[in-house]
DNA sequence: CTGAAAGCGCTTACAG
DNA sequence: CTGAAAGCGCTTACAG
C-alpha cells in the first residue's frame, strides 16, 4: 500500500526511532550475550548455538564482553538488559557474593551458563567439568602415564575451582603422582597466560602428560613443549578442554574434552525464549554432559604421524 | 545525599529505564562494532583495541554479528545504530551496491574498517593488504620458493579480492611460477574452509610454498600438508596474514603479515569519538601499514627445531 | 531551592 | 475507515 505520504517518507529515508518504539511497545527484540573472554572459542560457539536458536524467533543478539570483571557485570546486568534488550545470557566465569547480589536483584528474563547457587531461583546450564577431568584423567591413564599435571585457569573462577577440585579428587582416586609441583595456575585462561604457567611448570619438572584447564592453555602448553624439544605425545601427552576448533589443527591435534558448549549455548538459548513467552515457569536447571574426542596428542604406542580426528 | 526517598528507591531495587532515559536525552553511551564473523581472532583483537579506547570515555561496546551477509548488515544500518548505539565501526567483508546504498543513508556517526568508494563521505580505515602480499611474496621469494600457491578467501570480499589482485600483480613482477593451479579460493575465511581448499589444492599440485589469505586459512593448509607428510618449511613454506595470537602457537610458529588490526581498530575508535564530538569535521581516511613478522613456517636453510618468536 | 509541566518519538486504544 | 489524543519513563527548562 504505497500512499503519497510513504513515498515522501521513503524519498527522505524515514527510519522509525527504534528507541522510542521500545519504549512504548516494552519490546526490543533484543538479547544479549556476557561473556568473560570473546578471544575464547569457547565463547564463539556458544554465541553461534544462541544465535541459531534466537534469530528465527526475530530477535537480533548483541554480545558484551564483561572482562571477567565482577563490576562490569553488575553494570551491564543494572542497566543493559535494564532497557536495552529483552534478556540476557550471562556466562560469567567469577561468581562471587556482589554478582550473586546483582542478579538476585535482577527483574527481567536471564539464563546463566555456569553454576549458580541454587536459591537463586535463576534458570541456568551447566557443564559437568569434573566428569570432563576424569574422564580426561582416565583416559591418560589408560595410555600409561602417572605423572600428570594439570595447568589450570584462576581457582577464584568458577570453572577453575571445579576443575582444580576435580583434579586433585581423581589424582587419589587413580593413584596418580600427588606431587604438587604437577599443578601450576594461569593468571587467565588464555594463550599468554598458559605460555607463561607452562614455562613456570616445565622449569620445575617434566611430567609424562599434561592437561590443560582449557584448550587455549593446552595448546600454547603444546607450543611451550615444542620449545623444549619434547615430544608430543612420546614424551609428554596433552589434553585440553572445550574441544574448539582450534583443536583440530595442532600438530598432533589435540585431545579434547568437549564440555558441550554447542549444546549449552543452544538449551540456554531455548531457555530464555521459553522464560521470555512465560515468565512465572518454573525454574529450570539443565547439565550437559561432556564427550572425550581422542586425538593424536594422547595416543601413545599407537600414533602415528599425521594423525587427526 | 540520602534522603527517605533515595531510601526507599534503593529499598525497591529502582532503576531507571534506560531507554526512556536514552530517548529524552538522545544519547546511550553504547556504541556497536559491527563485524562479519566473530570467530575470527583479528576481530577480537580490533574489538579489544575499540574497547580499550571507548571504555574510558563511558562508552559501552556491543559486538553484533553479521555473518557476512549484506542483508544483515543492511538491517543493522538501519535499525541499531539507528537508536540502539550512539555510532558504529563496521568492518564488512563484502562491500555492494546494496551495502553503499544503505551507508549512504546512514546519518549517524559510522566508521569503517575497511576500503569503502571514496565519495561516500564516511570515514574509514584501511589495511594496506596489496602491501601485505607483497611483502609475503618477496619474503618467499627471497627464501628461494618460486611455485607459490595462493589460498585465498572468497573473491567477491573486499580482502579477498584486493588480496587476490595483488598475488597476481607480484608473481608476475617477481616472475613465479603463473600456474593456474596454484590459486584456490576457500569458501569463507575459516579454518573449515582453509582446511578444504589445502585438500583440493594439494590433491592437484605441491606447492614450495603457500600463502593463506589469512592466519585460519594458513593454520587449516599446515594440519593438512602435516597431514600429508609434508614439512614446514623443508618441503612447503607457509606465510599467513593478520599475525593472530594463533600464529605464535603454531609449530612451527607461522610467519605472517602484520596488517596493523590493532592500530586499525584504535584508529576507528578515535575517529568515532572525534566524529561524536564534533558531526561537522571533515571527512578522514587513514590507512594503517603492514608488517612482515617472520617465525619458522617460512626460515627455510635457517630453521631450527622449535623456533618461535 | 522545590515541584509541576512539557516533550523525546513512537504505538494503540478510542472518538468521530 | 481516519485522525487526534494519551501515555511509555525519563530529563530539563521553567514557574513558583
């Protein structure tokens, strides 16, 4: 239907103000995405599995990165989903007492990726990254090595606490050398910050595997063993956690542990459009369970050159 | 000053509306990087470098996805910044009358990343891709590769074309080998597609040396000559470029093209914010030069076992 | 200094 | 069916 006032409109490119409609219709068709670190694949898969999910119900997602700092969350929970979007996910890695306070605070629909205390009466997914540990730890196991290390990230984060506690749990239970000079801590859970924890590791001891808190310390681990000559996984076997793509094309590639954050993005995705139609629905709380992807980085005996999955 | 009403705000949890605050005062303190595929590290480094300029000037940075599709970006033209951010940089992948249609309609502050016609009186920063090849070119040139394969993006993108034009020009000035079969184009800039177009490239021809059109595309064709016993840089020399965090954890590390994205991201955030302060000043175009880092996928003769850089 | 009113740009329920 | 009015939740200029 196309009047002379439309045509005039279009002639002098009339855009509705987008703002003063939300205002009016308390819509945004907006949600957004906070995470720690965008530099982690992680994170971008999880953002893809959202995006999927959300973008055919209409809805356009922004992603805030949040710097794993707890005020910038507090900020963005106060005020950005506060008027600017009609929801948010909210994958933080630090959970302590002023975020717990922010989001008992919080009025409007989120889903948090991570584990939340269970009162908060706040939907959330996790992933079970101490079963992720063992079945890593089992699996090393099984090629032979007692010697472990572990280079985690930060234990005051959520996932570094899990993993640590989990790690320390299976060293007993499989009998694994309890030396402490096995399990170094990277300042964040980054390339640079594992380059830096696995030169720390290395100088003390070698140990006959290593497993990494995430797939980006792995890696810049495999990198830092490289340096030292040793080989992988002859010398020293390499596991990571995430399973990212940047795992399959190390060399060897890289065993993984996929902690399902394809299937967390996507059912914390549903979630938030499921609370968004209804919001007095009961709370849901949804684990994920992990997935070994055995790679070359781990196989002992039988590698072979070249080898990837 | 805490009077009984602050009191009892704070009691209630009050907090202003955003948006109807945005819309009286015709300001959100956000603004929107716009980028074609997230999962790309060079855009997290442009991102940090915006963040790192804008934060401190109360600006909050939204990262919105685009996925490389005109429609999407067209939609964002249109409607985010249209009252959602107070101005946008947009990196676009693709560049069509469509898209400079849109951009000619824009008539809030936008920078872009990326060459744009130059009567559109938008500012914009460019990387200097041409440069870039070039620099790789000699570089291999110089380490005696004379057949250099090219495993380009797609062509119908600003980089890949411009990237495309340049590999061209350079093997004819440093008399190549002009080999048809040496150029490949991979379906996206990711390391899936890089991945499938180093297979159909090394399924007809082996190459002394590849140049990926960007670090993924680099890192996908190294798993894959590993992957065909190929050695790096014995056999076939590998340059990338971007110079990602990726290009250090690499072995052997990959040598790359610095194409300045951090400089290119804090260049188009102080332009934004010169441009917000003052709407009237005269249009800017900076572009921003590459730098050659070599590490050992390219130090053929003097390479060593775990080089890095 | 305090308080009431106008208005940002829309949408929608309502009167004509 | 068409058109004018009310109101979303703020801020700010203005009157008292």
């Amino acid at each position: 239907m196309s009047t002379r006032v439309q045509d005039a409109a279009d002639l002098l490119g009339y855009r509705p103000n987008a703002m003063a409609r939300s205002l009016r219709v308390n819509r945004t068709q907006q949600l957004a995405f906070a995470v720690a670190d965008v530099g982690n694949p992680v994170y971008v898969e999880m953002m893809r599995a959202i995006e999927g999910e959300t973008r055919v119900r209409g809805y356009r997602l922004l992603v805030s990165s949040t710097a794993g700092s707890t005020a910038d969350t507090r900020d963005l929970l106060e005020s950005l989903a506060h008027g600017y979007a009609d929801g948010l996910v909210l994958s933080p890695v630090r959970v302590n007492a002023e975020l717990v306070d922010a989001l008992r605070r919080v009025r409007y629909p989120i889903v948090v990726i991570g584990t939340l205390p269970k009162d908060l009466g706040i939907d959330n997914v996790r992933a079970n990254s101490a079963g992720g540990v063992r079945m890593a730890l089992e699996h090393l196991h099984e090629q032979g090595c007692r010697r472990i290390a572990f280079i985690n990230g930060p234990s005051d984060t959520v996932p570094g606490s899990a993993r640590g506690k989990a790690f320390a749990r299976n060293v007993r239970a499989l009998q694994l050398d309890p030396d402490e000079d096995l399990r170094v801590e990277a300042a964040d859970f980054t390339l640079a910050a594992g380059k830096a924890a696995a030169e720390r590791l290395l100088d003390r001891t070698v140990p006959d595997a290593v497993l990494g808190g995430n797939d980006l310390l792995a890696i810049a681990t495999m990198q830092v063993l490289r340096e030292r000559g040793q080989r992988i996984p002859e010398d020293v076997a390499v596991v990571g956690m995430d399973d990212t793509e940047f795992a399959r094309v190390t060399t060897p590639a890289l065993t993984s542990v996929d902690l399902g954050a394809h299937e967390r993005g996507r059912t914390a995705a549903r979630l938030l459009l499921d609370r968004l139609a209804e919001s007095g629905r009961e709370v849901q709380r949804k684990t994920v369970q992990p997935r070994l992807r055995v790679r070359g980085s781990s196989m002992r005996g039988v590698y072979v050159v070249g080898d990837s999955a």
